[in-house]
C-alpha cells in the first residue's frame, strides 16, 4: 500500500495539461509518472486555463478528484 499524505497538496498552477495521480503509487506526487501501469487506474487529465491555487486530493477518496473534496477527514480515513 502507498504512503498517503494527510489533506491535499495545494499547489499555485500554471497554464497546461496536469495529468493527477490516481493510483496513490506515484512517486512524484501528485502527478502521475506512469506507476500506475498494471493497475488498472489511470491518471486524472485536467486542463488548466489561467494561473491558480487548486487543492489536489491526495487521499484518492475525493467523489470530486482529482480536487480535495473533505473525505480524507471522514471517520476512518
Ligand atoms: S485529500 Fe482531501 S479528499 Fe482526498
């Protein structure tokens, strides 16, 4: 089982293509760097327009990822 950080990576986004890990098994966290071949999984593609601050899950139980939506405070996270 991957390590997990507790509570999102807040990051200050450029402009781009973001590809999110989905696996929990990246090692450069939380962009996808391919360990995630084998699983089944794949990463999250998102698009960013303009500069900004996101809040990305690292938890992989967001029912909103690859954004940070509360769950890793749920009762047994
Ligand atoms: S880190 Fe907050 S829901 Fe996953």
């Amino acid at each position: 089982m991957p390590m997990e950080k507790k509570g999102p990576y807040i990051i200050t986004e450029q402009p781009g293509t973001k590809y999110y890990c989905a696996c929990g098994m990246s090692k450069t966290p939380p962009y996808c760097d391919g360990s995630h071949k084998g699983t089944g999984k794949h990463p999250s593609r998102v698009e960013i327009l303009e500069e900004k601050e996101v809040a990305v899950c690292s938890c992989c139980r967001s029912a909103d990822f690859p954004w940070c939506d509360g769950s890793h405070n749920a009762p047994g996270n």
